[in-house]
C-alpha cells in the first residue's frame, strides 16, 4: 500500500472513531439530562416511579445517587409504604376440589374454564388444565397461567449451592424437570447485577428438605405443602417445615394474605419487570409474569400485582424476584420477554409445573 493510501486509511478510521466516540459523549448526556429532569423536575410522580424503579435494580441502582443523597433516597422508597400483615395462610380458605372435578371461575377476562382433561394437547393455552391469560393495563403487559390441579406445582432446584456453584435459566430448569410451564421464583446473591444463581436469598426448600437458609431466621416465602396449598408471608424456616411445606422459595413481599391485601396502604415499588405466585379458594395456582423495561411494556408496581391478583380471585399472593430474571416458559417455549440484555438469566430456583 502508498503511503498515500495509508494516511488515507488512518484519517478515515481517526474520523469514524471521533464521531462514533461524539454520538456516544451525545447520547450519554441526553439521558443523563433526561434522568435529571425527571428527578428534579416539577412532578413528584415521575421522581418516585423513577427512584423506585432504578433502586429495585442489582445493576442500576447507582444512578439514584447520581442526582440524590442517600437520605433523599431512602425517604422516597419508604414514602407512602405501610406496615405489612403479620398474618399467615389460613389453610381453611382454600378448599381444593377433586382433580377431575371441572370448574369454572369468572375473572375480569371472562369466564375461564379448567378442565380435568386437555382435548387439544397442541394448544398451548390448554395445556390439560392450564389456561393462559394476556393481562394488559396502562404501564405494562404480560401472562397469567392458570394451574387447576395446584399438586403439579412444585419449585425446581438447579443442584448443590454455595461458592462455586451456578444456577440455570428458567428454560434448562423446564427442561430438567421435563415440566410444562415454569416461572422465576426466589431471589439470588446478585452483586451490581453479576450474581450466577449458585447463592440463594432467604430460604430453599425441597421435597421436604431444607436446601438454603436457617431454620431459625425469618423469610417471606412462597411456599407449598403437601396438599398443594400455597403458604405466604413472614416465617422461620422450622416452621415452614413444621407446617409441612414441601417446596419453597424467598423474595416477598406478599401481595394478598387470607383474602386481603397485605398492606393497608400502599406497597410502593417502581415500574419493573415483575414474577409472582397466588391462589384461589379453589386451589388454583396463579402464575404471574409482567414485561418491563420495554417501548410497550415498561413494567409494573408492586400494588399493580397485588390488584392483578386480587381481581382474579387470589386468597394468597406473593412477589418473587423480578428484573432481568422475570420470564415465563409454556411448552418450552418462552410466552414473555426477557429484559435482560444478554438472553436470559440463571437463577436460583424456579416455580414449575408438571
């Protein structure tokens, strides 16, 4: 090559890198100034949900402190919240019919019908008892699955934990088990968003075993006994295995409990990505996945779940981890999105269904 042609070339590359390093320096500041506005800006609403949102994050939490102090923080995220239920499940409410028993309940949808045998096994939507429903509101979209026969629901294990160990995506959990349909569930040691999935938070139980967790400490869990019945809100690991819980995974807090919302007043929350757990009196699991972070789903709030819930009919409800991890998987397929930036993520423990 000329010299002349190499000096071509190297002035070439020199602009490309300047103007690509410009765009770059451009598009850094606008959203820096975007974030500011929203922060410091003339509504209140718009702070709160951005706060809120940003801090339930491993990844992204620091950019709440890039416009406020810590104090300013904390005072955003506890703004409104009220004191949680100190109640737990009452097996009573939920009363679970025979398994070839069908039902069928009125939701906010419509009526849904579970029967106790699948005529069309290629639908995914009807999977043999399972019913899939859209649910839609102003910030966010995502799934609901309906399990009539609550004993298929289970929490999935990838193996061993502690240092050194990894966890699996939702969809190598599915295909472990050889379930039908599986959700994220507890939460993981996850520093700056670089957690592997190989350290569970709070408590782990399965088959009746205490994989994670002490049984002296309190979690919120998500529980299942024996008889298929969900256990929500605050307690010990001993007594989860007092009462006969045989699968269970930690994140909270709990949406619904007996009936009732958990809190009196609001549970707070930003706009994310959301997974959660809930039952009706008729034994029904409710398995919830909301999209976030999206153009046409930016996510929703805690109280959001809870209403979800509720308006189709949940005795208990819970919030599991949600984020990046939140996904759904039906046939072994995923029905919603990940918005984790690299796939899907591992996790630690996944709600399945058999």
């Amino acid at each position: 090559m000329r010299p002349e042609s190499k000096q071509k070339t190297k002035k070439i590359v020199i602009r490309s890198l300047v103007i690509f390093l410009t765009v770059i320096v451009l598009l850094a500041g606008t959203l820096y100034w975007a974030m500011w506005i929203l922060v410091h800006g003339p509504s209140p609403y718009f702070r709160n949900k951005f706060i809120n949102s940003v801090t339930e994050t491993s990844a992204a939490g620091f950019l709440a402190n890039l416009y406020l102090s810590q104090d300013a923080i904390d005072a955003i995220v506890a703004q409104g919240k009220s004191e949680l239920s100190k109640e737990t499940t009452d097996t009573s409410l939920i009363q679970i019919p025979h398994k070839d028993k069908e039902d069928s309940v009125n939701g906010p949808g419509g009526t849904i019908t579970t029967p106790g045998k699948n005529e069309n096994p290629d639908d995914p939507e009807n999977d043999d008892g399972i019913e899939v429903i859209d649910i839609k509101g102003s910030t966010y979209n995502g799934k609901l699955i309906l399990v009539s026969d609550p004993t298929r629901v289970f929490v999935g294990i990838p193996g061993p934990y502690g240092e050194g160990y990894s966890g699996l995506s939702v969809a190598n959990m599915v295909k472990k088990y050889d379930a039908v349909a599986g959700i994220n569930a507890g939460g993981f040691y996850d520093p700056n968003g670089t957690g592997t999935g190989g350290i569970p938070e709070g408590i782990v139980i399965y088959e009746g075993e205490l994989k994670w967790g002490s049984p002296g400490s309190s979690y919120s869990i998500a529980g299942i006994d024996k008889n298929g019945i969900l256990h929500v809100g605050n307690m010990t690991g001993q007594k989860a295995l007092d009462i006969g819980v045989q699968y269970a995974a930690s994140f909270g807090p709990a949406l619904v409990i007996n009936g009732k919302p958990s809190a009196s007043g609001t549970l707070g929350g930003g706009l994310n990505p959301r997974t959660a757990i809930g039952q009706r009196a008729d034994g029904t699991m409710m398995l919830l996945v909301i999209n976030g972070r999206s153009i046409d789903s930016l996510g929703a709030s805690l109280d959001d779940l809870a209403g979800i819930m509720l308006s189709y009919g949940a005795v208990n409800a819970t919030n599991l981890d949600g984020g990046s991890s939140s996904i759904m998987y039906m046939n072994g397929k995923p029905i919603t999105s990940s918005a984790y930036v690299f796939g899907e993520r591992v996790v630690a423990t996944a709600i399945l269904v058999k």
